[in-house]
C-alpha cells in the first residue's frame, strides 16, 4: 500500500487549500484513515482521522476550519483547510491504519505518505 499526497502550496492568511490522498494497492482492511502533520522543529501531530464506520476525530485546531472527506470503498481521503493561519505551515500526511499488518496477520499496520508542504503566509 502506498499513498500519495496532493494539493499542497502557498495560501495566504484566510484563504483555503484542498489535499488530497489517493491509494495504491489495496488494504486488507482499513480502519481509518486522516491526517498528521509536522511543522519545522515540531513533533508529528494529529489533524484529524476518520474511521470505516464514520467516527471523525478533530485536533482542536482543526474544529470549524478543517473537513475530512473520506472515501472507504477506494480508499482515499481529502482534507479541506478553511480560515488558514500562518501556524498551519507545515507538512501535511496522509495516513491510513490497516487491521492487518503487510504480512497478512491481524497486527494493526500504518500507513504514511511522503507528506506535502502546505505553507500560509502573506
């Protein structure tokens, strides 16, 4: 499973950008799937997740501005950022859990994108 990252780039203070996260090969099962991300100097931090059955877990900072889009039959998710602020900079990635790890065995396993830079300034 790999997956791969799209949307990132320059927004200005107030404005929005759209990622997107697309799969390739096929999870055994995914739990869930969202987005972390890690600003310079930072630790990796959640922005939010969504579960296959629809439970949806914000990062305080994304409540209100944030919207995940999860598609659970192809696997892919989209994260829209609404109202950005300087502090969004960061890079942004994809994530998916799956309930079975590469070897077929029923070990939880996660799944990280290569990350895309979102960066918000004036």
């Amino acid at each position: 499973v790999q997956l791969e990252e799209s949307g990132g780039g320059l927004a200005q203070p107030g404005g929005s950008l759209r990622l997107s996260c697309a799969t390739s090969g096929r999870p055994f099962s995914m739990l869930k799937m969202g987005w972390y991300r890690q600003a310079p100097g930072k630790s990796r931090e959640l922005v939010v997740t969504e579960t296959s059955g629809g439970s949806v877990n914000y990062a305080e900072f994304a409540l209100g501005r944030f919207v995940i889009s999860l598609d659970n039959i192809k696997n892919t998710v989209s994260l829209q950022m609404n109202s950005l602020k300087p502090e969004d900079t960061a890079v942004y990635y994809c994530y998916l859990r799956d309930a079975y790890n590469n070897y077929g065995a029923a070990i939880p396993y996660d799944y990280w994108g290569q990350g895309t830079q979102v960066t918000v300034s004036a």
